[in-house]
C-alpha cells in the first residue's frame, strides 16, 4: 500500500521518490528546526511530550524513533524515558540526521523506514512523526515496525488528517499550502525550504485515509490498532505487537 500516489509534478514516478526526497530535506535541513518551531505556533514540542505519554511512553523504556528529521520527537521520548541512551534516532536524510546529532546525544542511524538495521524484538516503543507519507510501502514498514518492536511492544505514528468540515478544511489548506511556504520563505530566506513546505501540503492532500493505514497496522501482525484524532487535525495511530 503505497501512502499516496506518485507526484510527478516532483518526480517522475515512484522510483524516484526517494532520491527525491532525500535532496529536498538534504536542502531543508539547516532550516528545519525554526519551521517547525514557529510554523506550529511553538505548540511542536509539547505536543510531542504529551502525545507519547498518551500512547503509554514511560520512565526506562527503549525507544526508537523513525523519520526522525531533526529529532524533535526523539528529543521529546528522551525527556520521558530519562536518557537518551535508551534513544535509537532513525532518518534517512544526512542532513537531518547531522542537525538531530548536535542536540541529542543518542544513537543515530541513517537509514529508511523499511529497512532498520537493528536486531529483532529490541524495543518497547517505535515512534514515526509526521514522516509516514514519505515511506515507499506502508506495508513493508509497518512489517520492519513489527521486527524490530519486542513482543507487547508499542508504535505510535502522529500525522497530520485534514479536517472534514469545509471551513475547517479551508482554512488548513490556506494555511499550509499559501501562508506556511510564503512565511517560510521570508523567514528563513531559503526556496529550498519553501519548496519543501508546498510539497509537504500535497502530500498531505493525497495521503490514503487512515482506515487504509489501520488495515495495513494489522496485516502486518499488529493488535489493538486504533486512530485517536487530537484537536481535530493531529492523527495518533497506535497498535501493539
Ligand atoms: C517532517 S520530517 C519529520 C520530523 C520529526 N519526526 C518530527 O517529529 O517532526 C519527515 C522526515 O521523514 C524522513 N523520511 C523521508 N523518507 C523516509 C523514509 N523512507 N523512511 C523514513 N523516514 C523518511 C525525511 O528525511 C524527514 O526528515
């Protein structure tokens, strides 16, 4: 199951999404951080922090945190978990990866969502935040996912949903497709980071709904997979192995 189909306005097909993507957050990453600070209203990190405890995140437990860009969600789960040891940061994109490093002081991996070079059954907790459409397969990642949690082990993956109502609806397409790129580009004075804020809005206008998400979760052995929607437009999906 792919998470949305391909773009070609960006590339030509499928194929190429990764080298795709791994060029416009190699280009993005020394801006990251500020965009998702302030495009968020500095509301990024707290809800990080309570979203992992909802989902169960505690004191000592083994994380490992997938499409990690500059680690805002792993640095949330170290604050919980009380150190970053028990941190294992997943991304693909050197830059990103490079930026996560200078503030978090954990194991970091440069590698895809469905190829995980860590051993079997070594984590309680796999997080994904905010990264999921940009997985080749739903299907091959969630069964990575699977591989690599214990046995009664947790993943949460946080995404953006739009909203239904239609002046919800306008008002989050106004905002992310016109004024996020726009401010991104007077604030951060780069078109690499611009470009990546609109792609970011089509990906979030094609991504499959999230009943095809939940029926992946379970066809690649989870349990107990549920979508729990915050403020109307933030998707928590958690399953157990
Ligand atoms: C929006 S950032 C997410 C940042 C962070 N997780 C957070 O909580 O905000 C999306 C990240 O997904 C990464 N990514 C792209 N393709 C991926 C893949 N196939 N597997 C895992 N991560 C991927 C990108 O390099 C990028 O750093």
């Amino acid at each position: 199951m792919k998470p949305h189909p391909a773009l070609t306005k960006h590339y030509n097909d499928l194929d190429s999404k990764q080298a795709f993507l791994r060029k416009v957050f190699d280009d993005s990453a020394k801006h990251y951080e500020g965009i998702a600070r302030w495009g968020w209203f500095n509301s990024g990190d707290r809800y990080r922090r309570e979203a992992l405890k909802r989902a169960g995140l505690a004191q000592d437990m083994k994380i490992i945190d997938v499409g990690a860009g500059t680690g805002q969600t792993a640095r949330a789960a170290a604050e919980i978990v009380g150190s970053p040891g028990l941190v294992t940061v997943v991304e693909p994109s050197r830059g990103m990866l490079e930026e996560s490093k200078k503030q978090l002081d954990s194991e970091h991996i440069q590698a895809m969502a469905n190829n995980i070079p860590v051993p079997d059954n070594a984590y309680d907790f796999l997080t994904m935040g905010f990264a999921l459409r940009h997985v080749d397969d739903l299907d091959t990642a969630f069964k990575e996912y699977f591989r690599v949690l214990k046995p009664g082990g947790k993943v949460l993956i946080m995404d953006v949903t739009l909203p239904s109502g239609k002046i919800s609806y306008f008002m989050t397409k106004l905002y992310f497709k016109y004024i996020l790129p726009f401010l991104t580009r007077i604030f951060t004075g780069s078109a690499a980071a611009k470009y990546l804020m609109s792609y970011y809005w089509e990906t979030m206008e094609q991504m499959v709904d999230s009943d095809l998400v939940i029926k992946s979760l379970k066809d690649s052995g989870f349990k107990a997979v549920k979508e729990k929607i915050h403020l109307g437009v933030f998707s928590e999906y958690e399953a157990i192995k």
